[in-house]
C-alpha cells in the first residue's frame, strides 16, 4: 500500500511515499529510506525499489529532494548536497514517528546520486544500521572529475566562474539563473557525454521513465555548493554497520563504487551486475530482480528480525 506523507527537513516540508507490506505485521517492521538520482523523483526509480522492497515486508519511504518535485524550498531546481543529506535524516526521522516502524530497525539505500548522499548521511547518523547503494554516484564529485574521473579540471573551473556571476546576477535580482541538464535531442545527448548521456537522456527526456516533476535544470548556484563536498570523504565511518555497494558491469560511473568500497573499513560488499550499465540498474527487470533480490538479503540479515 503506498501513502502519500509529508515531514519537515530542516524546515522544508518535504513530499513523499509510504510503502507498507500488504498482510499482517505481528509488530513493527524494519524500514528502508530510499533516495533518488540527481534531478529524479520519487515517481522513478526511488519508487520503483521502494515498492519492491515492501512487496519483500519493508516498509520503504521514498521522497523528492528538498527544492525539487512536490518538496518546497525556494529556489526550485537547486542541487545542494548538504540539504540532500539532511533530508534523508530527516526521513529517517520521519520514520522512527511510525507505529508500523520499529525504530531500532532502519536502513538507506541510495541510488545514482543519493548513493553519495546515504553514504555521508548514514557515517553521521547511527540510527541507520545497514546500508545499500545503487550505481552509486558522488555528484559533486561527477561535476568536478566527469563521469568517467577524466574530465578536464578546466571544465569546473568555468562552471564555478557561472556559478560566481549566477550569485552576482541573484543579488543584483536578475531572477536565479540556472542550467539545462539535458540537451534537446538522444544524438545531442550522445555528443555531449557518449552512451552515458545518451541513457540518460532516454531515461529522463522519453516515455520509458519521464515525470513533469523532475528536474530538467539546476541552478548555477548548485555548483558552488558541489565544490567542496564529497560523498565518499567519511565513508570508512560507517563502520561497523554494513555497506552494500551494487554496481552495473558495464557502469561508466563505476570507479567511483570500487573507490568508495576501498575506503570502507567493514563489513562491506561490492556486488557486480554482469551486462548492466549505471542506468539500466534505474528500471531494467533483468537487472533490477537481482539487485533487488541483493538487497533484500543485505536488509534481512541485517536488519535483523525481518518478519
């Protein structure tokens, strides 16, 4: 059964999706906070997993970003990493309210670039006891180094000037300037960033998976606020809670699993996807069954008690 819920994030009302296995409890269920790619919504992937989980008797929370989808926060369309970490402690806290939650039993997944962010929000938050990630990406670290880690320093460089120039012209009050995080066309998008911006254009731009809500734009000032952050800084303390890494075989992105894997102190697991590339991992079946069939081994032994 899906809900539709709200809760505050560091004052920011922010929207999301209650899944609840169907048929009797016999007492609170662990939980799973689940959170979305870079400009995706809970009507995507998020949910996709979320409802798969319940459907295995989780109860799953998937939520849009704060400035983004239903969530409020002014200006739409912003990316800001520190905020993205505070709302998934926000859902975590959201669900220790729940009288269908046992409190004591709550885990993160993170997908695409919310696998940054559960990483940094579960180092600094022990109320989450495991942890999974899909086609992890650190997103700050994917603006500043590529998706591939050999982007040119350069190209950074002159998005910090934009950003610069964007606060200047917000000040000045020319409105919030923002950019396009899709070009027009599926051979544009191949241009631009090969056969990982194509995916992803046909993911976000095409019937297969487009919502209204999603975000076809960020805010320049997004950039400034992805400089200094990084998704895989601390990851070594989420130790000795479980990590879970699951990564497509063919994932463009996935140097930046193997890094954060590396840096993990234990207990920890890099799960390969054969034939999977970051993003048929969103909504696939051949490869969304087995890691959802993962992950559902990686929450009832760690979650312990799952009924």
């Amino acid at each position: 059964m899906r809900t539709n819920v709200s809760f505050p994030s560091a004052g920011i009302t922010i929207a999301g999706h209650l899944y609840t296995p169907d048929g009797e409890a016999g007492g609170p269920r662990p939980a799973i906070v689940v959170g979305h790619p870079g400009s995706g919504v809970k009507e995507q992937t998020a949910g996709l997993y979320a409802r798969r989980l319940a459907d295995q008797g989780f109860v799953t929370l998937a939520f849009d970003a704060a400035y983004q989808g239903e969530s409020g926060g002014e200006p739409r369309g912003l990316e800001d990493p520190a905020q993205r970490v505070e709302d998934i402690k926000a859902a975590v806290s959201f669900l220790t309210t729940r009288e269908e939650v046992d409190a004591d039993r709550i885990g993160a997944l993170g997908i695409c670039a919310s696998g940054g962010y559960a990483l940094t929000a579960t180092a600094s938050d022990h109320r989450v006891k495991a942890v999974g990630t899909v086609s992890a990406v650190d997103i700050a670290r994917q603006f500043r180094e590529g998706a591939d880690g050999t982007q040119d320093p350069a190209v950074f460089q002159t998005m910090l000037d934009a950003a610069a120039a964007s606060r200047t012209a917000e000040a000045r009050g020319e409105g919030v300037p923002a950019f396009p995080l899709f070009p027009g066309t599926a051979e544009e998008a191949y241009a631009a960033g090969g056969e990982h911006g194509a995916e992803g254009f046909e993911y976000y731009r095409t019937p297969r998976a487009e919502h209204p809500r999603a975000a076809r734009s960020f805010t320049w000032s997004s950039v400034d606020r992805m400089a200094f952050f990084d998704g895989f800084r601390f990851v070594g303390l989420i130790a000795p809670r479980p990590l879970l890494l699951i990564v497509g075989r063919e994932a463009v992105t996935s140097w930046m699993s193997v890094e954060a894997f590396q840096n993990a102190r234990g207990p920890k697991e890099l799960h390969w996807v054969d034939g999977a590339s970051h993003v048929d991992l969103y909504d696939k079946e051949p490869y969304v069954g087995p890691a959802v069939a993962k992950l559902t081994d990686f929450f009832r032994t760690h979650l312990a008690g799952t009924r």
